[in-house]
C-alpha cells in the first residue's frame, strides 16, 4: 500500500488517534483523572485500552502490508504495543510528569495485548476459512 492510501486508511488514523489519547491519559497528572469507584477499574482500563490498540494497529498493518502473514503483523503488533506502554511507563517515572512507574500497568497493557491478539488469530483464522470456501 503506498503512503498515500496509508494516510486514507480508517484504521491508521483509528490507530494514531487512540494512541495519542493513550498517551494523554497517562501524562496528565492523576489528580485530574475521574475517579471510578469498580475495584482495580485502572487495571482493568489499561487491558481495554490495549486490546483496542493492539487490534486497530494489527489492522493497520494488514491493510498496509496485506503481503505480511498473520504470524508476522501478529509479532510487529505485540511488540510495537508492549514497546509503546514501555516507553509510556519509563516516561511517567521522570520528573516531567507527576505520575510514576508501576510494574502491574505494565501486565495489565500485555494482558491486554494478549487478549487482542486472541481476537486477532480467531478474526485471521475466520478469513482464511471465509478465502478457502
């Protein structure tokens, strides 16, 4: 797919769009987040958030690189994903942002991510049934 129908692709923008807003929610000091009373709702949030993620930039990458396996997105995908809450979570432990590190939003972000990509290999599998009949 060449950059410009890149840059046409729902899913890219999906993707950019859901990432940014990952990043604000995690910089903004925590004070001015809502507070929800379910019990570990911030674990719970981080999982969604991730699943999202991981399944708009897999579909991203499916459209872009329609030549890519699915074992191959599948990989690129996890590892951007669990990379970018990395990089997320070193950042909240500098002194430019008032929130800190913790280890248990990191297994929530790739408990997320594994759960995405349960969703992708059922989704991939169903198009491989779907081209074969």
């Amino acid at each position: 797919m060449s950059e410009r129908k890149l840059l046409r692709s729902g899913w890219f923008w999906f993707s950019i769009i859901w990432a940014a807003f990952i990043f604000f929610v995690s910089v903004i000091p925590a004070v001015d987040l809502p507070s929800i009373s379910i019990w570990e709702s911030d674990k719970l949030a981080h999982a969604i958030v991730y699943c999202i993620l991981t399944i708009s930039v897999a579909f991203t990458i499916r459209k872009s690189r329609p030549d890519y396996g699915i074992t191959r997105t599948i990989i690129i995908t996890a590892v951007l994903c669990i990379s970018y809450s990395l990089a997320i979570e070193i950042l909240q432990d500098t002194p430019l942002v008032s929130r800190s590190f913790d280890i248990l939003d990191i297994v929530a972000n790739c408990i997320g991510t594994g759960l995405g990509t349960v969703i992708l290999l059922n989704r991939f599998k169903w198009e491989m049934v779907k081209k074969k009949n």
